[in-house]
C-alpha cells in the first residue's frame, strides 16, 4: 500500500502526523521532506548548483536507465520528469 509508506515518510519526518489518518500523512509526507531540507540548509535548485537548463532533458532520459522509477505508485512518463525537473530548477 503505497499510501501507508508515504503516510510513515511522513511521520518520520514530523512525530505529530502520527495523531492523523494515513491518507492525510501521506499528502503531507512532501511538505515534511521540504521543511526538513530547508532546516538543514539543503534546500536548493538546480540553477543553485549551476546546472544548466539545458542538461535537464539529460537528466530526465537518464532517469529511465534506472528501475527504480517502476516501483512509483504512480510512473512517471518523460514529460512528467521534464516538468518536475523545470519546476526544480529555480524554487
């Protein structure tokens, strides 16, 4: 049940998520990853790193080299890769 794996991402990033239901856990498991990137200062984008914008379709080509992506709840398709990594690359 992917739900209830997020739901535990969730609330090993933040204790209090274990009081609320896995489906709320779960959709809050990003924003939980987010705050504790930034309160360890790790927060930063692609454009922070002096990635160039155009080496982002590499990068979404080369994520389909690994399995790992098939394991998702849901699997992304190359234009879903090409937008998170153009979301990513200034935040």
């Amino acid at each position: 049940n992917k739900v209830k794996e997020y739901a535990t991402i969730g609330r090993i990033f933040n204790p209090v998520l274990k009081k609320e239901s896995d489906d709320t856990a779960a959709e809050k498991a990003c924003d939980e990853m987010d705050n504790f990137l930034k309160e360890i200062g790790m927060w930063m984008s692609f454009k922070d790193k002096n990635v160039s914008e155009g080496t982002l379709g590499d990068i979404a080509k080369d994520t389909f080299h690994l399995p790992d992506y098939a394991n998702h709840g849901i699997v992304p398709t190359a234009k879903d890769v090409m937008d998170l990594l153009k979301k990513s690359y200034e935040r």
